[in-house]
C-alpha cells in the first residue's frame, strides 16, 4: 500500500509529536526519589533516563519492568511462581503492585503488593498458590530462612527476594547419601524432622521393635553385602531368617522342629536372648487361664507373679484380670484419674507393654485435658506438672491460664483498656499472640485500633512496628524486647506527638475549626496514605482568610506557594504564600498614583476599580462615584485615553491618573475655554 504525500506528511507530523511530548516529559524532574534498589543500579541513579523504566516511545512501563526482571517474565509466560497466576492483564499493571518513586526506606514488595495480587502477606502466604505445599518442620520456617533476601532492605542486580528456589531435598540440605541412595527422601524420612525415620513396608520383613529399633540402618544393610541399602531400597529383597544375624545356641535339629522361628521362645522385645519364654507357653496360659501372656507380661518369670512367699498355689494363683492393673501394681497418682467408682484404668494413658514412657502425646493430652499447641507441645511434662516433696505429681487441677505461668509482658494495659472499651475482662492471651512464640502475633489477629484506641493506617502500616516501638538492647524481667510506643512519645496524644507542624500553629487559630466532620487534628485535611493527600479537599477560604475566587481559583497553588529544591526541616515543600494583598503576588502598573488615600482618606485598594475575575482589564471604575470629577456632556463621550495618557513617574512609563487637574484650562487653555463659553451661550 502507497501512502499519499497528504498521508505521509501526516504520520511524520504525528512522529514529530511524540517525540517531542516525550522529550519534553523526559526532562521533567521526578515525581519523587527511587527506591533503595532502583537507586543502586548505576544506569537508574539519579532517574536521569525515565525511559529505562517507564519504556521508549514505542513501549510501555512493563516491557521496560521485564527488560531487567526477565525471570518474571518467565513466570508470566509459564504459569509459574506469584506471577503466574495473575494474568496477562494483571501482570502488566506492574506499578499497582510495586509503586516506586518513595524515596530509598520504601518496600517495593510489601504488604501492599500481596494483598493486590490477591493473596495473604508474606508471613501468611500459602505456598500452595505456586505449587509447593509446605508440611511438618517446614510450616515452623520464617520466610528468610529458605527466602535469604526476604528481609534484605536493598537487594543488588541479581538477587532474588522471593523466587527462582528449588523444591528437591538436596537443594537445602546436604545429602548424607552422597547420591548413593534413591533422591526421594520421602521414602525413608518425614518432614517432621530427618531424625525421624518412616521405614513403611519394612514390617513385612521385620517389624522394628526392641532391640532392632534402636539399630542403625547400616548395622544390617552394610554397603557391599547382599542386603545393603543400595540394592534393597529401590526393590523388594529376600526376607532373612534370624540366624543370618544371630548365632544361635540350640542346635539345628531344635531350631527345625520350630521352624527356625525364633519367637516360639523369645519375644522380639526381648533386649537379651538368654531371656527365653517360660516352658508353660503363652498359649496354654491364655487357654488356661484368661490371661493372655502378652507384653509386658511375656517377658516376666512365672516367680513375678506367682511367687512363692505370696503362700500356698491359691494364693499364687488368684485369677486376677490382666486389665486391672491395681491388682498388681500401686497407683504412682494417689487416685487423682479414679472414676465415681474409685478405679483408674491405667491404659487409658500408659501402654500394655509398658509404663513408661506413658501414651500421653499431644493428640491425648487434647482428648483427655487442653489442647497442647506450638511451643507446649515441645515442653516436657514437669514444666507444667509440678511435683510437691513427698507427693505425687500434680496433674488435675493444673491451671491453664497464660498468667499462670508467664508474666504479663503488658503491665495490665489491655486490662485497663477492658475498662475503657465497657468490656468486664481482656480477651486471652490467646486473642493475639500464638503460641509458637510470644513475638509471633499474626498481624490479623491484632487489631492496633480496636486494642490500643489507635488505628495505624496508610503510611503508619507501611513503616512496620519498630517505628514506634523499637526493639529493646535486652529482655526485661516479663521476656519481653518489644518496645514501648510511650518510651519514644510519651502518650500517643495527636499527630504533633510524632510529627512537628509544617504550618506552624497556622490552622490552630482561634476562630478555626477544631473538628471537622467528626476529625480532628491533622486529620481535618490530611489521611494516613501521605501528607500530601488531601482526600477530603482543600477550604482555602476557611483556613487562610483568603477565598480563591475568579482567576485565582484557575490557578496552580505553585503560582501562590513556590516549590521549595529540597524540604524544610519540617518536611515542608512548598514556600508559604507571599501575603493576601493584592501587590504581594501583583506588580503596581500605576507606579503608586493609587496607593496614596483619596480625600476621603482611605487608601486605594485594587478591587474598586478591579475584579477578581478573569482579566484585570475588566474593571468596576465608575468615573462619576469613584472619582471627584464627575463625567458630563462632552466628557462622558470622550474616550480614556484623551485625558489619561502615557506618562514617565519615577522611571516608569504609565498612564497618568491622579492627579490631573479639574478645571477647564487644566485641559483646553484660556481661548478654547472662552470657545466653549461661546457655544454654550448660542440658543
């Protein structure tokens, strides 16, 4: 297709446009300072160059974003990772998430950009949304543990804050295999803890129980034998007979006529082979009498329990029931798990087999008492149960108030807060804090308004608690190292408790406004996004006494108020207004004939002959009321200029107002008033 001379001139014309718009927006200063990362990258320091960023004329902000981070692109491309999920429209609108030009303390990546991606924030992000479900120790992980620079406030070009991790074992932990062994680690190991091994399948070969639960994997699977690891793991393998571990004593026609099993004779609880089962076996006994033989009982002598100091075979033998362990055995607890009958079923917390280490774990404890979670599921019993001299331990009856054991690191505040708020007591220690950990309260969980009367918001959330509460050298005696708000700022009290006034008392005047729309203080202007948000508008009239009107209300406040190159000590930016009269802003184009008071007395002031309308031209003077010479006849047809004309007055070329002479001869001399004289006289 051709294009016409009409047609081509157009698109050059069109061109020649664009650049020129981007030319001159290029050379725009900055709406703000870069951030701590774009700042570091020589190319960016400075923002010299916006097109590096914002993109050329020819591209957009996020062609240029992934010109550097190309593995987001990636992402993008691929469905991968955060990114990945979001869509291609979504994905391009990089500045909603990452809002840059806030200077160098500012995150890129905050709260804020993972609630617009539509997702918890980081401490609470659920990795599942990338494909990696994280279980056991995993879950107990802070963010920079696996994500190095999750923290790091200035990352360098190259390094990654959250992706390009790899999810195999091996990518975090060594491998003590060195690559001999299978890299499914799921195989043998739980992500509970390495130390715990999961061996599933292998009691089809051997049960590890007593003595073989305690062996190392290697004291049976040797590396060069025939059942090493190497080999057994990826496949099944011939179950082995105990003689191929263990001499036996017996000889080999004893162990044929039981089959080489082992068991008939000794338990594989057993810790010692000499050991052996009673001849009257478990069988006959349970046949016999009721009472099966099982663990722990297996492994006692008959003279344990039928000894012959208890009197004649009567006496050793009462019948008793193998469930009714009080038959046998004191109770340690002095009855404190008996039922309205007075029995206490000792299985319900300790095994047949043994009774210690007894069956109360964390699941138990929650059935039969509390729930123990996070950290008081990794105490040991004593720490709650104490154990008085010469008494038992004490289980029922064991407080479970936090206050019970922990100091209140907040010394009463959220009680007389209760009080404050109309409620009868504080909610738990629960309500905010985890029991992981103290320090772990799940930003939802607290809400800094509802708990303390103040509501942080806006830029008060994005500088994070430290601001104001800054960490403490050492834990005092409660074990808290959170700092206090009110060791910076006293009691939080208005905004100037924090920040200095940039107005300087200037709308604290009295006749102003203390509230306005149930706000006070800065608020009455300003939000907690920015200082210089003003979401609620601006009363120019109101709070200065000097209503924009006419041409001032078209006007920019910098016409008014000068940008200033860099903030005042109080953070200001623009200068203060140069004052309300008119020659504050406005030069004098009658160089001081109309600043001098009439003979009335009042001064001149601009608006009597002026608006504040568009133009100065347009003017109120009205000759016969506003000034001592009143228009009449043939003056009234005169134009302006016939009696005020161009004048120099103190070096400066103007029209001549005041003073002019009022009589006839001032203007027309003694024989064109004799002249006018004549006329008037004629009938």
């Amino acid at each position: 297709m051709k294009l016409s001379l009409s047609q081509l001139a157009i698109a050059v014309g069109s061109l020649t446009a664009v650049l020129t718009v981007a030319v001159v927006d290029a050379r725009r200063p900055m709406p703000g300072a870069l951030s701590g990362s774009h700042e570091a990258v020589a190319e960016l320091a400075g923002g010299q160059d916006c097109a590096l960023c914002h993109g050329g004329v020819f591209a957009g902000l996020a062609d240029a974003c992934l010109e550097c981070h190309e593995l987001i692109g990636e992402h993008g491309e691929t469905g991968r990772g955060l990114h990945g999920t979001l869509g291609a429209e979504r994905l391009d609108q990089c500045a909603l998430c990452h809002s840059e030009h806030h200077g160098a303390g500012f995150a890129l990546v905050n709260r804020q950009s993972f609630a617009q991606a539509g997702t918890a924030g980081p401490d609470e992000f659920d990795h599942e949304l990338v494909g990696y479900e994280r279980r056991g120790a995993h879950l107990e992980l802070a963010c920079v543990e696996c994500h190095v620079n999750a923290e790091t406030p200035v990352l360098v070009e190259g390094q990654h804050r959250f992706v390009g991790l790899d999810r195999s074992c091996a990518s975090c932990h060594d491998d003590p295999h060195e690559g001999r062994l299978s890299q499914d680690c799921a195989r043998c190991h739980s992500e509970d803890s390495f130390e715990v091994q999961a061996f599933a399948g292998h009691e089809a070969w051997l049960a590890l129980v007593g003595p073989h639960a305690a062996l190392g994997c290697r004291e049976c699977h040797a590396e060069g034998d025939a059942h090493a690891l190497e080999l057994v793991l990826p496949g099944a393998a011939d179950r082995r007979e105990c003689t191929a571990c263990h001499e036996s004593p017996h000889r080999a026609s004893f162990l044929e006529a039981l089959g080489q099993d082992c068991g008939t004779c000794h338990a594989a609880e057993q810790l010692h082979f000499d050991v052996a089962r009673e001849s009257f076996g478990a069988a006959d006994h349970a046949r016999g009498t009721g009472f099966a033989l099982d663990a722990p009982h297996a492994e006692a002598s008959c003279a344990d329990c039928h000894a012959a100091e208890q009197g004649d075979f009567a006496a050793q033998h009462p019948g008793r029931d193998a469930e009714t362990c009080a038959a046998c055995h004191a109770d340690p607890h002095r009855a404190q798990f008996a039922d309205a009958a007075g029995v206490t079923d000792c299985r319900e917390c300790h095994a047949r087999e043994r009774f210690a280490p007894h069956l109360v774990d964390v699941a138990l404890h929650a059935e039969r008492a509390w729930p123990l979670e996070d950290s008081h599921a990794a105490l040991a019993c004593e720490a709650c149960h104490e154990q008085d001299e010469d008494a038992p331990r004490h289980f029922r009856g064991t407080p479970r108030a936090c206050t019970a054991c922990h100091a209140d690191a907040h010394r009463g505040f959220f009680e007389r807060r209760a009080v404050v708020d109309g409620r009868s007591r504080p909610e738990d220690c629960d309500a905010c804090h985890r029991a992981t950990h103290f320090a772990d309260v799940p930003a939802q969980a607290f809400d800094h308004g509802a708990r303390t009367g103040f509501a942080v918001r806006g830029s008060h959330e994005q500088n994070g608690c430290e601001s104001c509460h800054a960490p403490t050298p050492a834990p005092d005696d409660a074990g808290r190292s959170f700092g206090r708000a009110n060791a910076l700022f006293a009691v939080a009290a208005g905004c100037e408790r924090c920040h200095t006034d940039p107005h300087g008392d200037a709308f604290d005047r009295d006749g102003l406004p203390r509230a306005v729309d149930g706000r006070s203080d800065c608020a009455r202007c300003h939000d907690e996004l920015s200082f210089r948000s003003q979401p609620y508008g601006f009363d120019h009239g109101r709070w200065t006494g000097f209503a924009l009107e006419g041409a001032h209300a078209a006007a920019r406040c910098t016409a008014c108020h000068e940008p200033l190159v860099r903030p005042d000590v109080h953070g200001r930016t623009w200068q203060p207004a140069r004052g309300t009269s008119c020659d504050a802003c406005h030069g004098d184009p009658h160089a001081g004939q109309l600043t001098q008071p009439d003979e009335a007395g009042d001064a001149a002031r601009c608006d009597r002959c002026h608006t504040v309308g568009e133009r100065f031209e347009a003017t109120l003077f009205d000759h016969d009321l506003n000034s001592s010479f009143p228009l009449e006849e043939h003056h009234a047809a005169l134009d302006c200029g016939a009696c005020h004309k161009p004048e120099t007055i103190a070096g400066v070329r103007v029209v001549r107002y005041k003073p002019l002479g009022k009589e006839c001869v001032d203007c027309h001399g003694v024989q064109e008033r004799a002249l006018l004289r004549r006329k008037r006289r004629k009938p």
